[in-house]
C-alpha cells in the first residue's frame, strides 16, 4: 500500500502537468526553458503531499519548482506555520516565498471569502507559469454542494478545473484533484510526512466546515460512491457549461468580446425570440471580462435595461467593479467612474494613476515641449467640464467635449481621460493633441504623451476556484 500510494500520487500528476502543457523536454534540452510551478504552501497535510512529491517528479519532468506561503495573520500560530514551511522547502532544495496579507475581518462578504480573496491576489503577484494546489475529490464534492446550495448554474456546478487561468500570466494547476483524501494520507505515512493542523478546520461556524464536518460524512455512510460520484456529476457539468460557452460565442458573432462588445439591436432581438439564449450570451460576456455572475434577479434586470434601451440612451449598470454602457449600439464593459485626483509630474518616463498609466516618451520636435513645462508646475487630472484646447496655431481654441465626440471616444473614456495641465493652462490631452502654446518646435525636445487605461477586469478579480 505504502510504495502504491506514492505511485498514485506521482501519476496524478504526471496527468495533470500533461493537462497543463508541460511536457518532459527532451534528452537535449539547454534551449528547452523548464516550466515554472510555485506550490501553494500552507503546511498542512494536502500541500505537503504536494511539495514533497512535485520535488522529487521536477527534475525529470522539465518543471522549476517554488512556493509560496501565504501568511493570513488570522492565527496565533500562524508565524510557527510559516517557519514550518521554511525549513520543509530548505530540505527538498525548494525556493520559499512567504506572502503577508491583511484579511478584512469586517468583510460583508465573511471570514472566508475574504481570507480567500486576499490569498489569491497574493497568488496574482507569484512569479510562475503555474500555481498549484493541493485540492483532492472531496474538496472538488464540496465546493459542488456549495455551489448547489447557492443556487448556482453549470459553471459554478463544475466546481474546481484541473487548470484554470489565473490571470495573464499565472494559470492555476490542481494535480490531485480526481484522488480521494485517502490516496494523500497513504502517501504522507508512506514518506514520513510532517505537517501542521489549522485549529479553524474545526470552526463549523464556517460553511465549508460544516458540510465537511456534519454533512459528508453522512453522505458517505448513505452513498458508497461519495465523494466519486459527486466529483462526476461536476465533470459533467463542466461538459454542459463548455457548451454553453460555444453556444454563446456563437450568439455574440466577434472575434474578441472584449473588445468588440455585443450588437444591442441583436441582443435586444434574442432577448424577446430566445431570452434563456439571452441570459446565457450575458452571463458569458461577463465572464469574459471575469466579473462574477450576477443573482437571477439581477441578471434578469440587466437584460431589460440592455434590450430595452433606444439608441442614443445612456446606460450605466455597475457590477462587480466595472461598468456596463451602450456606445455606437455596442454593449461594452468599461471601467467604473473615477473619482477626482490631481497628481503632480515630475519628469518621470511614466505616470501611474488610478485607472491606468499615462506614459511621458522623450522625443524630438514634436509632443510637449520641454522648455514650456519648466515654466510651471505640471499637473494630471480629469475633466471637469468646459476646457477648450487650440491643437494647431492656425486653428481657434475648440471645447475639448465636441474633439473628443469628433474622435468617437465613448462617453466614459472621455469622463476617465487625464489632461495635462501647465499652471492653469489645458497643456495636453493623450489622443487629441497638444495646445499650440505648448507644443515642441522643430529641434526642441519634447514628450509624446501616450495614455494607458488599465483593463476593467485588472481590478483583482477570481472567479469560484
């Protein structure tokens, strides 16, 4: 039993980095750049099966191998936790990052969900190709029976994917997760394992706990097959919600729904011939742009609101951090309204603000001039209604708002835009123009002022596992 259990583990994984892409480089492999895996490492009994195991399988399997400790501070022994996990990487040869996060204890959202979403913005930041964690079937049983009870569709009945992206970068990998808990303890006793046991695994105040604690067992007893069969019904549902999706890519008809947005007057025509069409086409053009799904309440709201708008109706609907608008009959995400700011610059290459970075390139003879923003303070802000700008000498001063509906800039890029402004004076606007006063002359220096708005989706978002 002992020597099979460590053979089940390490071939669970061998499946799931095969899922995941990676591939044994071959017998010549110094150009072959080895994919990076970082182990989510709490030191409990799961993520050290998973350590210890992915340690002695990277080597061969073209894999650099990390991890990463995330630190709550919710425990008392929560600093023991992370030395723990120090000196179990030291031993297998395994970089350790430890990662401190503040929980907000106050959250609306609970204990849980916020210790959650503060652990996966610290997986966000983790330098890999993967972050792997240690999730095995019951989990994946749970985290269905959750969803069920919430009330949730195909995509929240799917549960946890082996892989799932994470961001740009980063992508999530559970390697165990079609291996029962039993497989995991065979293979800590079968290596002599330590680990460390967290005292609110026990709090059955918290959900998860509770149908750990109180509910599957009772399943157990009463279904022979669970957590299997359970783990299976959610692998169906992730067939189903597949399907969906290229349903719905289909209904939207572009390329890049980001980008593109849907047409509304096709929306609005599905909305009344097919509204379960509809609903499905909405909720996928969400996740596209990874925002949370919304109640059936509230979903059903939206889809009115969109179908139902004339033409030149400015709609705004605010979800999950993000805004939904209509511009040139498109429906489109976009960032929420930023509040006021004035940020002064300095002469660096780049400006970070709230909602992007507005770029400062060095140029010659063109953009804005280097000699006029040393003759007064340089200032970034939003617009406040009103400015007039005059982009060429020969041409009058024109209102900013009437350039910017010329150049077809949606209402909300347009209230998000940042002006540069010299003392009291419109200097520049990224994508329209520089004020002739301000202008670099031929052979002078100058900077070409380049706006970069940060995606609506870049707020931190993760959807359910």
């Amino acid at each position: 039993m002992p020597a099979s259990a460590v053979t089940t583990v390490s071939r669970a994984i061998d499946a799931a980095l095969a899922a995941a892409r990676i591939r044994r480089p071959p017998r010549s492999h110094a150009d072959v750049e080895p994919a990076a895996v970082a182990v989510a490492l709490s030191g409990g009994r799961d993520s050290m099966v998973l350590l210890d195991a992915l340690a002695a399988l990277a080597p061969t399997r073209g894999v650099s191998l990390s991890a990463v400790h995330v630190h709550h501070g919710l425990s008392r022994h929560a600093d023991t936790w992370s030395e723990f996990c120090a000196n179990a990487c030291a031993a297998r040869g395994v970089p350790l990052s430890v990662h401190r996060v503040c929980v907000d204890r106050a959250s609306g959202a609970g204990r849980e969900a916020a210790a959650r979403a503060a652990r996966y913005a610290a997986f966000d930041a983790v330098e890999a190709d993967f972050v792997a964690l240690a999730h095995h079937a019951e989990d994946q049983a749970e985290t269905m029976l959750l969803q069920l009870l919430r009330g949730a569709g195909s995509h929240g009945l799917a549960a946890m994917p082996v892989v799932r992206p994470l961001n740009e970068r980063v992508a999530l990998l559970r390697p165990l997760l079609a291996l029962p808990a039993a497989a995991l303890a065979a293979y800590a006793q079968a290596r002599g394992l330590g680990w460390v046991d967290d005292e609110s695994n026990a709090d059955t105040s918290l959900r998860r706990n509770f149908l750990r604690r109180e509910v599957a067992p009772t399943l157990a007893r009463a279904f022979a097959g669970y957590p299997a069969t359970v783990a299976r019904a959610a692998a169906l549902q992730a067939d189903a919600a597949a399907l969906l999706d290229e349903l719905a890519a289909a209904d939207a008809g572009v390329v890049d729904p980001r980008v593109d947005g849907l047409d509304r007057r096709a929306f609005a025509a599905m909305t009344s011939r097919a509204p379960h069409r509809a609903r499905n086409l909405l909720r996928w053009f969400l996740r596209q742009h990874r925002l949370r799904a919304p109640s059936a309440a509230r979903l059903d709201a939206m889809l009115r609101q969109l179908a139902g708008a004339a033409p030149d109706a400015r709609v705004c609907l605010v979800h999950d951090g993000a805004e939904i608008g209509i511009h040139r009959g498109r429906i489109l995400v976009h960032q929420a309204a930023i509040l006021p700011f004035v940020t002064p610059w300095r002469g660096e290459p780049a400006l970070t603000l709230p909602h992007g970075t507005l770029e400062f390139a060095a140029v010659a003879g063109r953009g804005l001039a280097a000699v006029a923003v040393e003759r007064a303070p340089v200032v970034v802000r939003l617009r406040a209604g009103g400015e007039r700008i005059r982009i060429a000498p020969d041409r009058p001063r024109q209102a900013l708002k009437r350039l910017l509906q010329s150049a077809d800039v949606p209402h909300w890029q347009r209230d998000a835009l940042p002006l540069v402004w010299c003392g009291d004076a419109l200097a520049a606007v990224p994508g329209i123009g520089v004020d002739a006063a301000f202008a670099a002359a031929e052979g002078e220096c100058g900077f070409d002022i380049r706006w970069h708005p940060a995606p609506a989706d870049a707020m931190g978002r993760h959807g359910k596992g």
